[in-house]
C-alpha cells in the first residue's frame, strides 16, 4: 500500500484532493485519562479549583477539532459542520472517557479531526487536575469509526 501524503521521490506533500467526490463524512475516535479516584472524585463533585472540568474540556475538543489543520502539517483545512464531545466520568477505569464525533461534506475525511478533539479534550482534563495529580496517564486514543468517500466505512473491532 503506497503512503499518499509522500512523492515519488519520497517527499512530504499535501494530498491533492481535487478529483474527489465531495461527499457526507464523519469520523468517531475515543481515548481516556485515568487517574486516582480522588482525583475523579474531585471533577465528579465540581471541586476543581479550575472549574468545570469536563464542560472546558468539552470546549477545547471542540477548538482542537476546529483547528486541526493549523497542527497537523498535511491536513486539509475542512469545513467542520458538526463536532460533539461526551466526557464520561468511568469508576472502573478510574478516569474520564472521552468520544469525539466530527462532520463534514467535502472531499477528504475526519479522521484527524476527531482524533485532534479527543486528544486536545484530554489534555486538558490533565491541566486543569495536574495540581492535584500529575501521574495522570492519557491512552488508547484512536479511530473507532469513519465513513464517506471511495475508501467506505470502517468500524473498530
């Protein structure tokens, strides 16, 4: 399988997008931060001194996903029509779930936004704690869902 986003004389490149079908694309990834259960005690409870922890996290996936292509150097800048977050607080894990969903029509996919939402989203869960607890671990961020364009949909195992 040949890497699209290099040349044939292996140089990095943005892919040229301009023969592709515009079509309805979305793409779901998920990923955590886990942490002691005081910690997530303390975010359930509303007492960080921060803030509301899981509603600016929401907020900062959301301008993580809006502003993918200003961080990853070969992203297409795509009009975003849809990016939702759900923080869920896990005992078990113990730690904070995190899921991101990004929209578009156009002629590349949303992957990469999705991932940049799930990722921007945990990293600040971890800034707004890492006064109380700086072992935090953010993990298994990843692609879980993508649909639209030639390649079709793809759903994690």
């Amino acid at each position: 399988m040949a890497l699209t986003h290099f040349d044939a004389e292996g140089n990095a490149h943005m892919v040229d997008v301009s023969d592709k079908a515009v079509t309805a694309r979305i793409a779901t990834a998920t990923g955590h931060v886990r942490m002691r259960p005081e910690t997530l005690a303390m975010i359930v409870e509303g007492r960080a001194k921060k803030g509301d922890v899981l509603g600016v996290a929401r907020l900062a996936g959301i301008m993580g996903a809006k502003k993918t292509a200003d961080l990853i150097p070969l992203c297409h800048p795509l009009p975003v029509t849809k990016v939702s977050l759900e923080l869920t607080p896990d005992d078990a894990l113990p730690g904070v779930r995190v899921e991101a969903t990004v929209k578009t029509t156009g002629q590349t996919g949303v992957e990469m936004e999705a991932l940049t939402a799930v990722s921007t989203a945990c990293l600040t869960v971890y800034d707004m704690v890492k006064a109380v607890e700086k072992t935090m671990v953010i993990g298994e961020i990843r692609v879980t869902l993508k649909d639209g364009g030639k390649s079709g949909r793809f759903e994690a195992p």
